[in-house]
C-alpha cells in the first residue's frame, strides 16, 4: 500500500523485452537506499516488486495485465518517472490509500497556470467516471491528488508548486499519457450496494 506522495523522480535505466513482459530497471538513488528483493516499489502508480538492486538501480519485472493496463509499455529508456517506497507500518498518512493499481491510462487536454498552481486537465475514461468526484482523491501517476472539477469527459487537479517541482507533474505536456487510480473506498461502496 502507497499513500501517494512521491519521494523521488527515477529515470528508466533500460528496458529488456520479454515474452509477454518487460524487464524494467529504474535509477533511483532514494527509494533503494534501504530496499531489497521482493520489497513494493511504485513506479508512476504501478506497484512493482523488486527483483534486484545494484548501483542505485533497481529491476522489476512487468507482467503482460501490466502492460495492458498501464503506460509502462510505451517507457523509453531515459523516462522520468515517480517513484514511491511502500508505506511502513506506524508512518505518517499524508496522501490517501493507493494501491499501485492502475484502474485506466488518460491524457492531459491543457495546463492553466499560474503564480501559485497549474490547473491540470485529463481525459476521463468513461469505465471510472462513476469514481471521480469533485474533492475526491485520484492518483495521477502515483501522485496523490484532489480533483478540483470533473465534467462528462474530463477532470482537473489544481497543484501547487511544490508538487510540481517533486513530480513529474511539472514536465507533463499536452497529449501526455498518465496512470489513474481511483480512490479504493468508492469501489468498495459500490459493491456492498451492489453496483
């Protein structure tokens, strides 16, 4: 489990096809600094489990449903992408509950910014609309964030500075492809009231 506040921008090392998966490996001096094997690291949102650490790199291996589900099969090397430990038990809980699963993948329509916030605006997968509420928590790229507005195709995020220089919020550009999780509560909701 995550809490979607990004610790620190990694940089794909290299990416190794496999059959019906992908070898990833992910520089990342901060989030390694204490992990090892099978450790949960969150890759733009993805949760990953750690195969191997060497030289402040980490590898992961990236099952097919991953790379349906995601964008991680359209990573380059040289890709920044957020990074977060799992959360340890007895940390603070600044974000909200993520889980490092990907619900749909998005892409931003505009930027708006301004002295103090950029307003983000992202394309709404029809299939979790009925998740995206006004105030509601959403995870963009493994970044905890509130939604500030949501209409019949579309959501914004209003982030503030600091997000932007701590994420990769800051670089996305028209037309970017991002990961979304919904917030988990509103999909229990709906199924203890039976869809």
């Amino acid at each position: 489990m995550f809490t979607g506040l990004v610790e620190e921008i990694g940089r794909v090392e290299s990416l190794e096809k496999l059959d019906q998966a992908v070898r990833i490996a992910v520089h990342a001096p901060k989030v390694t600094a204490d992990a090892t094997a099978g450790d949960s690291i969150s890759v733009d949102g993805v949760c990953l489990t750690v195969v191997d650490i060497a030289n402040d790199v980490f590898t992961a291996d990236v099952m097919q449903e991953t790379l349906n589900r995601s964008g991680i099969g359209n990573y380059e090397v040289g890709t920044r992408v957020n990074l977060e430990r799992a959360l340890a038990v007895g940390s603070r809980f600044g974000g909200h509950i993520v889980q490092g699963h990907v619900d749909g993948v998005s892409q931003l329509v505009s930027r708006t910014s301004s002295a103090h916030w950029d307003v983000l605006r992202f394309s709404l997968p029809a299939a979790i609309a009925k998740y995206v509420v006004e105030k509601g928590s959403i995870t963009v790229n493994g970044t905890s964030l509130t939604v500030s507005a949501v209409g019949q195709d579309y959501f914004e995020v209003s982030v503030i500075p600091t997000t932007l220089d701590a994420t990769t919020a800051g670089e996305l550009h028209q037309g970017a492809q991002v990961n979304l999780e919904v917030d988990i509560v509103a999909k229990y909701v709906e199924k203890m009231l039976g869809d």
